[in-house]
C-alpha cells in the first residue's frame, strides 16, 4: 500500500510509515471539485477483522493496520479541508466480540491517542470523542477529556471518533436530556424542534453528515449517525478498511461532486 500511495501523491510524502497531508496541488487531489466537496464525511471503517483472515492473520493485526489507515485520511480529509471527519471506532454492540479483543481494541485506541495526538494537535486538529465514554475504561476516559482540552481551541478539522456508541442509544439519551429541561421548566414540550434535538446530540455544532462511507461491501448504517445522515449520500466499495487508501477517499469525494442533492424538492422549478 505504502508504494501504491508513493507513486501517486507527488509532493505527499511517505518517510517512517507516516503519510503528511497533501499539498493542495497535489497530484492526488487532480480530479477534485473544490466547490462541490463534502463538508461532513462520515466512515464506517469496516473490514479489519476480514482484511486479517485474508492475510492469514489475527484479527488483532486487522486493527492495528486500520490504525495507520485512519493517520491517512485524517491527513487527506485536512489538505481537502473538510470541516469535519466522523469515524466509527467501537459501537455500543462491537462489546459482544471475545474480550481478548475488546481488550486489545481499548488498549489499542489508549496508545493511538498517547502516540498521535501532539502531531494531530499541531495539524490544528479539533478532536471530540462521541458516545457513551463513561462506559469505557476510566484511564481511557482521562486521556480523551485530556485530549478534547488539548486541541478544544483548534480550527481545522473536526475529527469526531465514536466510541461506545450507537445511534439510537444517541436518541434515547438525547430524549432524556430534554426530558429533564422540560421537567425543570427551561423548556416547554412546544417549543422542541430539530433545533432542540440537535443541541442534545452528541454532535452538537457539527454540520450535518453530507457523506457516508462504508467499506468491505456491506451496505447498511448499523446504527451510526441516525439522525445526523438523514440526508447523506452513500458510498460504499468492497475494499476492506486497511486496504482504503487516499486516493479511495478521493474517488469517493469525485463522485460525491457528481451526484444531484436535491433534499426532496426538485433540481429545477419546471421539473414534474
């Protein structure tokens, strides 16, 4: 994959194993529609676990692969200058998996942060975590909130990583925090409207979802972004997450640009 991704970047470059963000002239971007790019993308990162068995592998080894995968989107979504990347890391039912790997998953995500986030600080990276991270492991938690105070003042890129999240767990909660201003009098149940809901998310202050990617071929949202990808586009490509490349979030960006989003109405006041 590294020599795949020398041979095309141009002025990107791969030293370490570590891939920089692409110039805005970069090769890599040549077919990009600057005026018609997404500003919210979300991932669903799918394919680890698949990806390993093929290399006749651990699934463990499938996840510390996607882990280098995510540096270099993140890195691709910033010289696109996305607003924001939202990536599915743990959903509230991936608890069901064997706890050796859920184990390693928590430890895995403890050294990404401790590794990654001064670089990612100094990429002018907002980073928020999603979810329900009171359910995760107390060190765990300390590094994120550590994290989120970091780079809170950041403004590139929103990187939105959900962990322990579903969602309609996301609905449920956001429903009982309204719940409780409505009981406490600061709300009336008349005036709660999409704006109202919104604030209660998990995403608050985030743009809505305009881009959804899904790889290693399925195709569903398995209970990601419920609300938020009310009227997302999908892209969804049978590579598996380790195997994504830049110029695979870059293909999905150029057919982003082509399609018509016409939110319910018409393209056109004449069209019947």
């Amino acid at each position: 994959m590294i020599k795949k991704i020398l041979g095309t970047i141009g002025k990107s470059v791969v030293s370490g194993g570590s891939f920089e963000i692409p110039a805005h002239d970069s090769p890599l971007f040549a077919k990009i529609d600057w005026e018609k790019l997404p500003r919210h993308v979300a991932v669903i990162m799918d394919g680890n676990g698949r990806w390993a068995k093929g290399q006749g592998m651990l699934r463990t080894a499938g996840h510390t692969a996607g882990v280098k995968t995510l540096k270099n989107i993140l890195k691709t979504a910033i010289g696109l200058k996305l607003d924001a990347l939202t990536v599915y890391a743990f959903s509230t039912e991936n608890w069901k998996r064997p706890h050796t790997e859920v184990e390693f998953l928590m430890n895995l995500f403890s050294e990404y942060l401790k590794k990654e986030l001064q670089e990612m600080h100094e990429d002018n990276v907002q980073i928020h975590f999603i979810g329900r991270i009171e359910g995760l492991p107390a060190s765990l938690q300390k590094q994120m909130r550590e994290a989120e105070e970091l780079m809170k003042d950041n403004t590139g890129v929103k990187f939105n990583v959900a962990v322990n999240y579903g969602g309609q767990d996301e609905l449920v909660r956001s429903v009982q925090s309204i719940v409780r201003r409505v009981q406490a009098g600061e709300l009336a149940a008349e005036q709660i409207d999409e704006t109202v809901i919104e604030s209660a998310l998990d995403t608050q202050g985030n743009l809505p979802v305009d881009l959804v990617i899904r790889t290693s071929g399925d195709q569903r949202l398995s209970n990601f972004l419920l609300w938020q990808a009310a009227y997302a586009e999908f892209w969804f490509t049978d590579t598996n997450w380790p195997d994504f490349t830049p110029e695979c979030f870059v293909e999905a960006m150029v057919d982003y640009a082509g399609r018509d989003r016409r939110f319910g109405g018409l393209t056109k006041p004449e069209e019947k």
